[in-house]
C-alpha cells in the first residue's frame, strides 16, 4: 500500500464511521517507533506506521486510522480530543477502533541489569535498574552508607 491509497482508505473510513469528510493529508510516516500512528493538531494531518500495516495486516491499519480519526474530528468540532476525555473513549468504542496497538516484535527491550545495594550499618539489601550515588544517597531506614554488593545482568 502507498500514500495514495492510504489517503484514499482514510477518507472512505471517515465517511462510513463517522459521516464526515476528512480534508486534510494522511501518509506513512518510517520514523514512527513506538506508535501505530500520530495526529498532528498543529496541520491536521494523520501519520501511520508502516511496519504495524507489515506485521499485522489491514484489521489493525483501520483500527489504527479509527484511532486517529477520533482525535481528528473531536478536534476539529473542539470537543475532547485526548486520550483521557469522556468524548475520546465514547467515539472511540462506537466506531470500533483500537484503544492501544499491538507492539511489534523487538521494540520494547527491558533491561534486565539488577544493581545490589546493603547498608553498612543494618544491612538491609537494595535493588535498583538505576545505578545510584552511594555517595549521595543513604540507607532509608537508618541513614548509613551503602555499598554495591553486585551487578546482575541477564
């Protein structure tokens, strides 16, 4: 699929879910990691992720625009646009779009790095994702020095 017929399935979507034209441009956009797609409320124009349309076909490319499509009329007419509005949810839920895409595979990487912590003093043991200042910080409880134990990572 192009941008072209994009354009063309976004407009078809927007008359038959919502009886509403859609006067602005829709287009692929690569750049986009983390989302299926992005209304801009500055030019009014819808960008979707490619990938979302490769990985998991056209079902979830109209959910996707659904979703957009919410954000644009709501915007365009002032009413609740964002994610957290009433309006936002309601039109949502009527035209059948998607609340959250799917991830796609290989996006999300946790890190799996466990720093260790104990306390001089009475010994209690900290795990942290983030390396703290030992210098800095003290223990919570009794307001000794900390020392790393050790590193984990897996």
């Amino acid at each position: 699929m192009n941008n072209e017929q994009l354009q063309q399935l976004v407009e078809q979507i927007s008359v038959n879910s919502f009886n509403k034209p859609f006067q602005h441009d829709a287009y692929f956009n690569n750049r986009l990691r983390t989302t299926g797609g992005r209304y801009s409320l500055a030019d009014h124009h819808i960008e979707i992720n490619p990938k979302h349309y490769e990985h998991f076909g056209y079902e979830e490319l109209v959910k996707i625009i659904k979703h957009e499509l919410c954000h644009y009329h709501l915007h365009i007419e002032g009413k609740g646009y964002m994610h957290k509005d009433r309006e936002f949810k309601n039109l949502l839920k009527a035209v059948g779009g998607s609340r959250h895409c799917q991830t796609l595979p290989g996006t999300r990487k946790k890190s799996k790095v466990i720093h260790m912590y104990q306390c001089t003093s009475c010994d209690l043991i900290y795990k942290r994702k983030r390396r703290i200042d030992t210098k800095k910080y003290v223990c919570g409880k009794c307001k000794g020095k900390l020392k790393i134990v050790k590193t984990i990572s897996g």
